[in-house]
C-alpha cells in the first residue's frame, strides 16, 4: 500500500490471502475477478464518435 494513499490498491485487495480464502468459499478465483473487472472496464469506457 502506497503511504500517499489511505487505501490499498485494487491489486493489493486481490493479493490479500483473507480476499483468496472468501473468493474460493463462494467458488470463484482471483482471476475470474480480474477478468470481470477488465471487462467492466472495457464496457464502461466512453465511446469515442468520430469527427
């Protein structure tokens, strides 16, 4: 966690072993996360229209 910032990064959240163990209790895996966040990203981009 960087000290400039209160709060850990999306990357160290999923790097935490507690985040592994809950993820693996409701079936999922880190990387599942990682790609639905991708994803959601690509999906919530502005669309740029061309000029």
């Amino acid at each position: 966690m960087d000290k400039r910032r209160p709060e850990p990064s999306l990357d160290d959240l999923l790097d935490d072993p507690i985040l592994h163990a809950v993820l693996a209790r409701d079936g999922l895996t880190v990387e599942e996360v990682r790609r639905f966040l991708n994803e959601m990203k690509q999906r919530l981009r502005p669309v740029r229209k061309a000029a």
